[in-house]
C-alpha cells in the first residue's frame, strides 16, 4: 500500500512538473536571449545633457503613424519655454508699463494739449461713416484680443492669484475662444483700412517737417498738415505691418498643421507675442491722443465732425482743401 502511494505522489510531481515547463516555455520564448541593460537607453546624463543649450533630442519608440510623437525632449522647446515664461514677460512688461510711465510724466509737464483759439463753435466733416466703421471695428476686437492675450503671457502672475485656479481655467478658456474668433474681424479691418486710407497715408515731404517741429506736441507751433500728420502716418503703418505680422502668425498657430514643423510654430509664436505687446504698447500713445492728451482729437471718430479751429491748428492744409 505504501508503495502504491508513492508511486502515486511521483506521478503527480512528475504532472505538476510537465504543466509547469509548458507554462514556462512560452513565456520564455517572448523574452529576448540576451539582455543589455545599457543598450539603446537613455541614462541620467543624457536627460540633463538635452536640458542644457545645444543639447540633443531624446526620442523613444511608438507604433503610430506620427512618429514626431516619439520625441520626448527637444532642445528647441526648452529654448522656447524660456522665451514664452521669462523673456516675453519682461518685454512686455518694459514696453507697456514704460510707454504708461511716459505718457504720465509727459502729461503731467505738458496737460492736455487745447484748442489755441478755442471752439469756434462751427464743425467740419473729419470722417464719415464707412471710416468709423472701420476705425472701431479694428479698435474694439483689437482690444479685447489684446486683453485676451496679455492673460496669456501675463495671467497666471496676475489674475490667478486674485480669482482662483478654478476661475481662472473657465476665464482663460472662454478667452481662448474669443481671441480666436475676434481674430477675424480684427483681419477684415486691417484690410479695409489700408484699402481706404492708404491714398492718404503716403509719407512726404511735410512729414519730415512735422516730426522737425515736434508735431504740436512740443511748444504752441502747429506745422502744416494734410489730412494725416506725420505721427498719424506713422500709427497707420505700424497698425499695419503689427496687424499683418499678428495676422499671419496668429493663423499658423490656430492651424499649425499649415506652418509645418514644431520649429516654424515655434517661430509663429515667437512673432505673435513680441509684435504684439509692441503693438498694445503703441497702441497706449494711439489712445492717449485721441482721448485725454488732446482736446477736439476724440470727436473725429466720435461723431465724425470736428471743431473748425482744432482742423485749422493740426490739419490747416487738408482743412483749406476741403
């Protein structure tokens, strides 16, 4: 009896044994011979080799048709991290701030500039309804493209610490939207203005006289001017190249697809933000004039008529034409 349990505890090992050599035999055979454990890896001093300037990308495997999804760090996008958290920031803090800073000290010594003969009383047409139009379609999507876009560079140092992260998400997600969508109208309004003041805005001979004067802005001599000054001239070209530059790049960045490669995104973004805050900065002395730094200026795209001695003092020679 006790020879026949054995015999039967040595087939049952013996069962157990065969089952698991065919369990193990698959398995085994999934797994490489041989293990490097220094092949094809990324060690630590790679990683923070690609971390520093001129560093490598590091890549690993996918098994998807874009293989760009591979990279897992790219030299490049540590040097547009930098710009995008730390030098735009700056910039745009030095220009914006700077140009309030200016313009304060600057109406603090000089005031509002005023009518020298006062009102006359009589009103003139500055512009009409189509040049308003224009003017304050590309002023208002202007600036809220501009609000919505500071939130971006300039959001998370400011608004976050005041609403929440939580306010803060829905505000900057509403505000992504908006930007997106104004950018068009904000488009159809840099073309129409150069189609209808370019004629106008062709720089001369008296520009050059006018900057030499100081433009009216300096002392009480008026220079000569047509319809638009020399500084007025000089807005409109800025209004245009900032509004094509911001055009072209702000449509690469909502169709990146277009611009290619993360190196011509990059570029884009690049462009976007540095024109921009140079356009809101300039945009500053733009909405100064034409509100508290001179009187009579705001009634031109007011109302569209001006005062006859202010048209006289700051547009005698497009005044006498008319």
């Amino acid at each position: 009896m006790a020879s026949f349990v054995r015999r039967i505890g040595h087939a049952a090992s013996a069962l157990i044994l065969l089952l698991a050599i065919c369990v193990a035999v698959p398995a085994a055979a999934q797994q490489p011979s041989q293990v490097n454990p220094t092949a094809s890896s990324v060690n630590e001093q790679q990683l923070l080799n690609a971390l520093r300037p001129g560093g490598t990308t590091i890549s690993g495997r996918v098994t998807i048709p874009d293989q760009k999804s591979a990279d897992l760090i790219k030299p490049s996008g540590q040097e547009w991290r930098t710009f995008h958290q730390v030098t735009l920031p700056w910039i745009g803090a030095v220009s914006i701030v700077g140009m309030i800073v200016l313009l304060s000290g600057f109406y603090a010594m000089r005031g509002k500039i005023k009518i020298s003969k006062g009102r006359s009383g009589q009103t003139i047409t500055r512009f009409g309804g189509l040049d308003r139009f224009v003017h304050w379609l590309t002023a208002t999507s202007f600036l809220v493209l501009a609000f919505t876009g500071l939130n971006i560079t300039f959001g998370k140092f400011v608004l976050l610490p005041v609403i929440g992260p939580d306010a803060f998400t829905a505000f900057s997600q509403f505000g992504k939207y908006i930007h997106n969508y104004l950018s068009f109208p904000f488009m159809l309004g840099i073309v129409m203005m150069l189609l209808i003041w370019v004629k106008d805005n062709i720089p001369n001979k008296l520009d050059v006289a006018w900057f030499k004067a100081g433009g009216g802005l300096v002392g009480d001599q008026h220079p000569p001017a047509a319809r638009f000054n020399g500084g007025q001239k000089m807005v409109f070209w800025i209004v245009i190249t900032s509004g094509v530059a911001l055009s072209i790049s702000g449509l690469l960045l909502m169709f990146p697809y277009v611009a290619g490669t993360y190196g011509n995104w990059q570029v884009s973004q690049v462009v976007h933000g540095l024109v921009g805050v140079v356009a809101i900065a300039v945009m500053f002395a733009h909405i100064y004039i034409g509100s508290i730094g001179m009187e009579g200026a705001f009634d031109a795209m007011g109302t569209g008529e001006v005062d006859l001695n202010w048209a006289r003092e700051h547009h005698s020679i497009w005044t006498n034409e008319t």
